[in-house]
C-alpha cells in the first residue's frame, strides 16, 4: 500500500498554500514544481485508496498532508 511521503520543505509549502500565502503567478520555478509533484501524488495515493469520499470536502492538499502524518504515528 503506498503512503504519503513529503519532505520538511514540502510540508513548509503545503502549510503555506493552506494558509493562503502561497499565489502560483508569484512563485518560484521551483516552488511551482514542488507543489506540482506534490498535487501529482496526492492525486495517486486518493485513487489508490479510492478516497474521493474523503477528499470531496477538504483541500487534497490538506488530506494529503494528514495522511502523511498519520503514517508517522504507525
């Protein structure tokens, strides 16, 4: 089963989109990719738990991140 893998950057890039600062015509190259990839595994780890029912009322980022720290409690 796979599971949500993030790094301390990625983690500080989600908080930041998740709090609003984050604007896609403002941000670095690098930052664009980064959350690119990250919204790219998100998406895959959602079909391969066919958690659409999860996702449908909260920000998949946010989701994404939760499952990332409930896997580094197990």
């Amino acid at each position: 089963m796979a599971k949500a893998e993030l790094t301390a950057q990625e983690i500080a890039l989600i908080d930041k989109h998740l709090s609003g600062g984050y604007n896609p015509f403002f941000a670095s190259k690098e930052e664009q990719e980064m959350l690119n990839s990250i919204i790219e595994r998100a998406q895959a780890l959602e079909a391969e738990l066919d958690a659409y029912d999860e996702t449908v009322e909260t920000d998949l980022l946010k989701w994404y991140k939760q499952k990332f720290e409930e896997s580094a409690k197990n």
